[in-house]
C-alpha cells in the first residue's frame, strides 16, 4: 500500500471519528456518553483508561439489557403462544359443539313435527270415534223412543180390545137394548188407535156381531189380544238384545276414546319435552355465538396486545443495539485512534 493511499485512509477514518462525535450531541444517550467523557477528561486524574473504562461499564449495561430484552422477548412470546393455545382451543371446542346443535337442530324440529303430526292424527281420529259414539247414541234414543211408543200404542190397543169384548158381552144381556150396545161399540171403535194394523180386522169383528156369534167374536179377541201381548213380549226381549248390543258398542267406544286421550296426553307431554330440547339447543347455539364473539374478539386483542410488545421489544432491542455500536465505536476511537485534537474536540462538544 503507498503512502497517499495510508494517508486517505486515515483521512476518512478521522473524519468518521468526528462526525460520529458530532452526531452524539443530537439525542440524549449520545449525550450521556459525552458528558461521561467530557467529566473523566477533565478530572485530575483524567486519563484515556478512565474514559474506556466508563464505556466498558456502558457496554457492559447496554450488552445486559440486550440479554434482558432477548429474555422478556422470548418470555412475551411464551407466554402469548400459550394464551393463544388456549383461547383457540376454547374457540374450537365451542365452535365444534355449536356446529353439532346447528347440525342436530333440524332433526330435534323434525321429531316435534312427527310428533305434532301424531297428536293431530290421534285428536282427529278421537272426534271420529266421539263423532261414531254420539251417533250410536242418538240412533238408540230415537230407537228406543219409537219402541216406547210402539209399545205404548200396542199397550192401549190390547187395553181397547178388552174394553170392547167387554162392551161385546153386553150384547148377550136381555137388560140393554142393542142398538144401544151397537151404539157404544162404535163410539168405541172410533176411538180405536186407527193407524194398528189390527184395526180393521176388529172393525169387521164388531161390525159382524151378533147375538148367536159373540162368543165366537169374544174369543178372536182374547186370541189377538193374546197375540198382541206376546208380540210384546217379543219386542221387549228383541229391545233389550239391541240395549245389550248399544251398550256393548258404547262401552267399545268409551275404551277406544280413553286410549286415545291416553295416548295424546303421553304425546303432548312428549311434545313439551322435544319443544324444551329444541330451545335448549337454540339457546345454546345462540350462548355460543356470543361468546365465540367475546373469545374471537379477546383472541384479536391477545394478539394485538403481544404484537404491540413483541414491536416495542423489537424496537427497544433496536436502539439498545446501536446504542452498544456507538459505545464499541466509542471505545474504538479512544483505544485505537485517540489524539490530541479529538481529546479537545469531545471537550468543546456541546450537551
């Protein structure tokens, strides 16, 4: 290497010393290091070791700070990479569920629908029943109105036949006059039920009565009287078969109506039950949106919050490192190049 060349080298390294120098008074560390080193200079026992020795001690604390930083970012990062952990699994364990309720969800509604459908089938079909039995009901009352009448009918008809074999028999008597008898005969037939099937047969018997045939036309009477009254006899018996029959058919009825009342009770308890579920799962799915909200929104916050202090570490690491450059340059400059008119320019530097 020549001499100019030895020369420009040294040029620039000087001029870097001084503009380093220069640049410290424009912050405060940079002039905390040139009061460090104006004071030392200027003390009785000023010497250049003393200044290096203060900046050794600087860089010492810069270098620990930096190890101090390197630990509270690693343990800032720690720390948030655990929190992170455990609000994401919180927000996929919620997540999960409220996807199971939001997938199970359509299929509770589908069993209240099934079971909704099977009350309004067993509710219809009891008013049918109810619907059958009442007019079971109604056929045996006109039923049995009509037997009551049909007997009462027969009842008086056989009641008149005995009071005209009776009014007959006067016939024979030799106290009462004929026409008389005649006369209330047919006063009497008139007064006959005329809608009985057996009224004109009766009509032809009185009508054909005579002194030597009463007898005769006595005994046709108490024959259809008899006749009638077994009829009777009859109809009740056939009457009580058909009662017998009704209540056979109603009490059928009763217990077809009280297994389905039975019934419906069970399904509407069941009904209240999936309706209860049903509100559960939406109350739960509802519960967990909001607070996969909250979670999401805390987990943004964590992670802002860690990112803001990783920046500021990243940051604080930053300046402490060019704070540890300047020192070294620093102890460089007194250690290496150090000369009388640098010693008086530091002196002459402004804090």
């Amino acid at each position: 290497m020549n001499l100019s060349l030895i020369f420009s080298v040294i040029f620039v390294v000087a001029a870097n010393d001084y503009e380093l120098l220069a640049q410290l008074q424009n912050y405060e560390f940079g002039k905390t290091i040139i009061a460090t080193m104006q004071i030392t200079l200027a003390s009785e026992d000023a010497s250049v070791d003393g200044v290096v020795n203060q900046l050794l001690a600087m860089q010492k604390a810069t270098q620990n700070d930096l190890d101090d930083n390197s630990q509270a970012i690693k343990q800032s990062q720690e720390s948030c990479e655990l929190r992170f952990n455990e609000l994401q699994t919180v927000i996929e364990n919620a997540s999960n569920k409220k996807a199971d309720n939001e997938r199970t969800l359509p299929f509770k509604q589908e069993e209240l629908n099934i079971i909704a459908y099977q009350i309004k089938d067993k509710v219809d079909q009891q008013k049918r029943v109810q619907d059958r039995r009442n007019g079971a009901e109604f056929s045996r009352s006109v039923e049995k109105k009509d037997f009551s009448s049909k007997q009462q009918e027969t009842i008086d008809f056989i009641s008149g036949l005995k009071k005209a074999k009776a009014i007959l028999s006067q016939l024979k008597s030799s106290f009462l006059q004929v026409g008389d008898v005649r006369a209330k005969l047919h006063k009497h037939l008139e007064s006959l039920n005329k809608s009985s099937p057996y009224h004109g047969l009766v009509k032809i018997l009185i009508a054909a009565a005579g002194d030597d045939n009463v007898p005769k036309i006595i005994q046709i009477i108490d024959e259809l009287v008899e006749s009638l009254q077994h009829l009777l006899s009859v109809d009740r018996s056939g009457d009580e078969q058909k009662e017998e029959l009704y209540q056979l058919q109603k009490s059928r009825y009763d217990s077809e109506l009280q297994t389905l009342t039975t019934t419906i009770a069970s399904l509407q308890a069941e009904a209240e039950k999936q309706k209860q579920k049903l509100l559960e799962f939406q109350n739960d799915i509802e519960t967990k949106e909001q607070f996969l909200t909250v979670k999401n929104q805390e987990y943004k916050d964590w992670r802002k919050t860690c990112d803001d202090d990783l920046r500021a570490n990243q940051n604080l690491r930053q300046i402490k490192f060019n704070e540890l450059n300047i020192i070294n340059e620093c102890i460089e400059i007194f250690t290496t190049r150090l000369n009388p008119q640098i010693k008086s320019y530091i002196q002459e530097l402004e804090i």
